[in-house]
C-alpha cells in the first residue's frame, strides 16, 4: 500500500488513537492495527477495523468525557 499524501510506503503498525464521539467525548482505542506511512504522519485504517471500532463506538455512553479501551478486547 502506497500512502495518498506522499507516496511513501505504508507500514502495518500497532497504534493508540483518539476518536471523537458526540460532542465532547473522545475515545482512546489502544492496540489498534493501522497502516502507517513511513514517511509522513498519514495513516489509514482499514475498512475491517474500521468496521470494528464503529461497533464499538456505538456502544459508548457519549456522556463521558474520556474513555480508554483496547481495540482486541
Ligand atoms: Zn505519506
């Protein structure tokens, strides 16, 4: 896989990422598998995780403000 933004090649990592829900809550999705570029800070997740952490988004209480989980959990 070839990054969009700068063509540099992408690199199946390991990450934490935030996620927005609502208004004011963020999401902290730990151990999530996404395709790092090896070149600049794009990165792309794909369809079947993405998939996943919809999922678990919409089980989230939007009225917290922070929540941390794990994406294999
Ligand atoms: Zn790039």
């Amino acid at each position: 896989m070839i990054c969009h933004k700068c063509g540099g090649k992408l690199e199946e990592v390991i990450a934490d990422l935030p996620f927005r829900v609502g208004h004011n809550s963020i999401i902290i999705i730990k151990e999530l598998p996404i395709l790092q570029c090896q070149n600049c800070d794009e990165y792309l997740i794909e369809d079947p995780v993405m998939e996943k952490v919809d999922r678990k988004l919409s089980k989230i209480d939007e009225t917290a403000e922070l929540e941390v989980f794990s994406y294999a959990s």
